[in-house]
C-alpha cells in the first residue's frame, strides 16, 4: 500500500457511533481544533504538521494485493470489530471483487452489514 502523506485536505467523516451518542458538537470542535493546529504550521514544518490529522480525516492511498491478501482484508476488515472507514473500503472491494471475478468471493467471507455506519 503506498499512502500520501497525512492531510486535512480531504475532509472529516463523523461516525454514526458519534451522532448515537449526541456528541456532534464536541466532535466537531475536535476536528476543528486539529485543523487550526495543521493550518498554523503546514507550511514551516509539513511533517510535523501531521500530527494534527486525526482517524476521522479521510486519507487517500494505492492498495495493490495479491488473492492471500484480498482474502485476508476482506475477510478481518469488514467484520463489525473493525474501523467504520475501513470497513467500507473492505466492503466495496469485495463489492468489486464479485462484480468483476465472482469466482473468488465464493471463497471470502465478508460482513456486508452496514448498520453500523
């Protein structure tokens, strides 16, 4: 997997977990907070700056795998323990995988429930 470096740029994603607990507007104050700190030293120091981003700022990467690893993402990362933001991603690559091949998805076992988020 080849990450960009850690950004603010493409927005926050607020959990379902957050607005069932009522705690939007704390949430949101986090999220600004976090921002004003990366805006305030970007520019002097970019990759300390990334320290400000937090798990809800979307992240943009290239994931290449081979089968073991579709098998293995598929299959932990869309299970209800996992990440929200991850879950989906596995979800969808499965969604793919079966679209494209649905040989293979006889043999991954994904949770395709989406109550959580």
């Amino acid at each position: 997997m080849t990450a960009q470096p850690l950004t603010i740029e493409h927005r926050s994603v607020m959990p379902q977990m957050i607005r069932d607990a009522h705690l939007e507007n704390q949430f949101a104050e986090s999220i600004k907070r976090s921002e004003e700190g990366f805006n305030r030293i970007k520019n002097q120091f970019p990759y300390e700056a990334q320290y400000f981003v937090l798990n809800a700022h979307k992240r943009r990467f290239l994931w290449k795998m081979n089968l073991r690893e579709l098998h293995h993402v598929v299959n932990l990362r869309s299970k209800k323990t996992g990440n929200f933001s991850y879950r989906k991603v596995a979800q969808k690559i499965y969604e793919i995988v079966k679209e494209k091949t649905p040989l293979v998805t006889k043999y991954l076992q994904a949770d395709l429930d989406r109550t959580e988020y």
